[in-house]
C-alpha cells in the first residue's frame, strides 16, 4: 500500500477558510441559510465550518447531523447487519437553504439518499454540496459540488482517505492511498 500525501494540516486550513468565504459572500449573515454535515465524516467537517463561520459573523450557524444509512438504495446488499449513525437536526430546513456537507464525494450515492432522509425535516427552498475531496470520473449518479476543497483524478483501485484530529489523529491529513496487490 502506497500513501501519497495530497492536503496536509496546513493547505486544509487555508482551504476551509476559502470555502467559508465563498459561502459567506453566497449566504450572506446565515438567517435563512443552515449546515447539515453527512454522517460519518462529513459531519466533522461542518462543524469546524459552522465554528468558523459564527466566529467570522459573530452570530450562531445552525448546524445539523445526518445519517442517510437507511435510505441508500445498496443498504440491503451483502451479508453484514449495517447499523446507523446518529441524527441530529433540532430545527425545521422547510424553505431554509441547506448546505450538506461531506468529506469526499465518490459516486454520489451518499448525497442521493441524504436528500431521501432530508425531507423528513421539512422541504428545503435550496440545497447545495459541499464536498472537500471532489473524485472526478467515479459518478454513478449525476451529481456535483457547489463547493470543493480539491478535485482528485483517481483511479478505481485508489482511495482518499480523510484523517482529521477529531477522529483521533496527532495532524489533520488527506492522502491518496494505493492499493498495491
């Protein structure tokens, strides 16, 4: 196995505040506007976004957790028993704009079957994607990011794999990791 670094702590930092300008100059001060981090690691991801956020704002950034496991239309395939992450959304998103917020978007399974999950909090007047790892070419469906930390071309055999702190890490870190069997 071969592991190339491709976003280090440092570039992460100054590619999360570049997003959260490009949000604030799109969402203006967030009254209409909430962020909803996918499970399992895209919800990491949106709270340092919403933190960042509220403290440029100086104002409060609702901020959602989602878990879409059950609504994924492979969620019956293979023999193990799948087991659900938490959902936490204590706010309606009807006619809210909602920013769904990823790690890495694949084949855009994850994001179809959180908008199926997302509409049992009411209809949302905007959603828009997130995703800081953009895997290019790999769509099963035929869905894009409004925003993207970094576009990767990989190949099927690749993986990105995301290590941030708070999933118990010394230095956050993005890599691009090669199978070699």
């Amino acid at each position: 196995m071969q592991k190339r670094n491709i976003i280090d702590h440092k570039l992460l930092q100054i590619t999360l505040d570049r997003i959260c300008q490009q949000l604030i100059e799109n969402h203006d001060d967030f009254k209409d506007t909430v962020i909803i981090g996918l499970q399992p690691k895209g919800i990491f991801l949106a709270q340092r976004i919403q933190k960042i956020i509220s403290d440029t704002l100086k104002n409060e950034v609702s901020l959602g957790i989602l878990d879409a496991t059950f609504f994924r239309d492979d969620f019956r395939r293979g023999d193990a028993l799948l087991k659900a992450n938490t959902t936490k959304i204590d706010f309606l998103i009807e006619d809210k704009k909602v920013i769904l917020i990823d790690d890495v978007l694949y084949t855009g399974r994850t994001v179809r079957s959180s908008l199926d999950a997302m509409i049992a909090f009411g209809r949302p007047a905007k959603v828009e994607l997130l995703a800081l790892i953009n895997r290019k070419y790999s769509r099963d469906l035929p869905i894009q990011p409004n925003y993207v930390g970094m576009e990767v071309n990989c190949l099927e055999s690749e993986k990105v794999l995301v290590e941030l702190k708070e999933q118990g890490v010394q230095e956050d870190n993005i890599w691009l990791v090669t199978n070699n069997e």
